[in-house]
C-alpha cells in the first residue's frame, strides 16, 4: 500500500466537532483509498491519499454508460475504544458478485479488505462512539476507458471513502411506504442482485411518485407478476406474524431480483437467536393488505446497512392503504434492532463471528 498522508488532514477537535453533528453523508474522513486495474496489468498497488476530487476524461466511459459497482459497510466504536468492522468479508464477496453482473474486475477479498483496514488505521478517529453511530464506509468502482464504443471497459478505477453516520433512528416514527405498480426496479436476468448505481438512477422517479403520493419510501413489486413484495427503497423488508414468543419473523425470499442483504441475511439469525421462528417466503401485496386486516402481520420493519432496522407504519397502492400498528415501532422489531446493534457495538457477544477488529 502507498501511502501518501493529507497535510491539511483535521485536527482531533475539529474532527471530533464535525462527527458528534451527527447527520449522514456530510462529512468525509481524511484519507481515501483508490487502486486502479486494467485489462492488461490487473490491479495495481492501491494508495491511500488525501480525500480529494480525481479528474476524469469527459469521453469517460461510467459517465455514458453507467458501468459501476458500490458497497456500503460500517465501522463500530467496541466498548474498549477499539474499531470492528461488520461482516465486511460479506460485502468483499457481495462487490465481486456485483462487479461479474456489470463486466468490472472482480477485487480479490483480500485487497478489498487491505483497503478498508488501511482506511481505518488512517482515519480511526473518525469512528464515532454513541449507539447507532457508526463510521459508514464506501467503496466503489468506476469504467475507466476512455472512449464512447459501447464494451466492457478494459480499465476500472476502485475507490474507498467513509463518512460518520449519526444515529438518525427516530423512534416515534414509521415510514411510509407507496407500493409501486406502474414502475419495477429489477427483473430476472437483469441487475437486480448486484449493487449498482444504475439500480438506483432507475429507481428515482418511483422514488418522486411515492413522495407525490405522501409517501416517505417506495416499495417494488416483482416484474413479471406484478404482485409479489420484494423490497423497499434501497433495504429489504420483514414482516412480524403473531405475537411475543409465538411470533414468526418472515422476509421475501431472495429470487434473484431481490438485492442479498447482509443485513437482511444477519436478521434471520438474529431473530433465530431471539427464540422467533423465521421463513423466507414469496408474500403478495394481498397477503400484505390481508395480513394487516386481519391482525395476522403485527409489524413491519425495513433494514439495512445505513439505517440498520427501521420500522414500517402506513402502506398505500393503487388498491387502497393499510396501516400496521399504530405508528410506533413494534415490539419484536426494536428487539431486533436492538440484538443486532449490541454485537455491533461489542455490547453482546459476537457468536456467529461477524465482527472484524481493526488492527
Ligand atoms: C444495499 C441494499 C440493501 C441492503 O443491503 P445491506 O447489505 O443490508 O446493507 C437492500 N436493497 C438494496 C436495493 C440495496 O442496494
């Protein structure tokens, strides 16, 4: 690893003033990683240097096609001052995944966890200390060829930045959720699996419909039949049967559409773990709609990376709306959350082995 240290890096105090603001995406850290490949030479040595902007060609070809990949992980402050990563082995296989579907370089897993560590040693005090805070980290990669011929780009250009992510759960609210027909966000042999910002690009005007409709988050429903739950925004979704120990904790079955959540994937142990049974299951916006009225669905609950686990109130869609609860949080959903964020946090202990301590 080069490295090449920022002179202009922040002092400790203005450091800590920026990260205790809370807030998501505002502040980056010091340092961030970059490590380029090509067809010819494969991947180069990475460096780590100042947070800065790179200059690219405009005949660049991410900026017309859209041949990019992201991952999203977070670093938590452990109860001894120490840093741990989340299962970032995980999101390692998850970007090679990602970078086969869009024709990138697969990053061996050890490169792209070299790459992370070296980020943290660097810029460590960035890592806030409160529960649900935790240092959100970035890495993504970009077609690099220059040129506008319509291939797969024979170089590509990986890059690792981090910023301080506050706890932005708010208790007292769900979110609400426009069940979108009109629009889908991945079919079968598509990129629906693979975490690419084309994904999202195509996402936005649903996003804009939802809204329009009051509605703070879209939910997707299957391609084909237009009727099977996949998932919402950019997190997968659960769904509470029944109640206390009886209760079932149930997320739509990964089809091949549906984005793998490692969050997703860590909740199904987690509520295991907890005593709930838990299915992975196709379920439709009638079973959704009908669940709701019948009582059977107690409480929905969306999750991922950045938000980790955040409840689902009022659904609304072209056939009417339905609220789940009464707009608080449910019971199993903030024990969940809960569970996970104390192994995150080094609160509890870590069996299934997913924290990954800095060194
Ligand atoms: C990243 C992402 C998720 C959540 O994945 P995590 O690994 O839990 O952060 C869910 N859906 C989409 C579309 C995503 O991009």
């Amino acid at each position: 690893m080069k490295i090449t240290l920022n002179p202009h890096a922040k002092d400790a105090a203005t450091r800590d003033a920026l990260v205790a603001e809370g807030g998501f995406g505002k502040y980056y850290t010091d340092h961030m990683v970059v490590c380029e490949w090509s067809e010819k030479d494969g991947w180069g040595e990475p460096e780590l240097k100042p947070y800065g902007p790179i200059s690219l060609d405009p005949a660049t070809a991410v900026f017309h096609y859209g041949q990019e990949i992201f991952e999203g992980l977070k670093a938590y402050r452990q109860p001894d001052g120490s840093i741990a990563l989340f299962r970032p082995d995980a999101n390692a296989k998850r970007f090679a995944k990602s970078a086969a579907r869009l024709a990138l370089p697969e990053m061996p897993e050890v490169l792209f966890l070299e790459t992370v560590d070296a980020l943290l040693k660097q810029d460590g005090g960035w890592v806030p200390s409160k529960i649900g805070e935790a240092l959100y980290i970035r890495p993504f990669m970009i077609a690099t060829e220059v040129g506008l011929g319509v291939r797969p780009s024979n170089k590509a250009l990986y890059m690792l930045i981090a910023t301080p992510a506050g706890a932005y759960f708010d208790p007292s609210k769900a979110v609400s959720v426009w069940i979108s027909t009109e629009y889908v966000r991945a079919a079968l042999g598509g990129t629906g699996e693979a975490k690419c910002g084309g994904n999202y690009a195509a996402s936005l005007v649903a996003q804009k419909a939802a809204a329009k409709e009051g509605c703070d988050q879209v939910v997707w429903i299957d391609a084909k039949e237009r009727k099977w739950v996949e998932e919402m925004g950019g997190m997968n979704l659960y769904f509470v049967k029944g109640s206390r120990a009886d209760a079932t904790v149930v997320t739509p079955k990964l089809t091949g559409t549906l984005l793998p959540g490692i969050t997703r994937d860590s909740i199904l142990s987690v509520a295991k773990d907890l005593g709930y049974k838990t299915e992975e299951v196709m379920l439709s916006i009638d079973d959704w709609r009908d669940g709701v009225k019948s009582g059977e669905i107690t409480e929905i609950f969306a999750c991922g990376t950045a938000a980790v686990v955040s409840p689902v109130g009022q659904a609304k869609s072209a056939m009417g709306t339905w609220v789940t609860g009464d707009g608080q949080p449910g019971v199993i959903t903030m024990q969940i959350r809960n569970a996970l964020l104390a192994i995150q946090h080094g609160t509890a202990p870590d069996s299934h082995n997913w924290m990954s301590v800095v060194k």
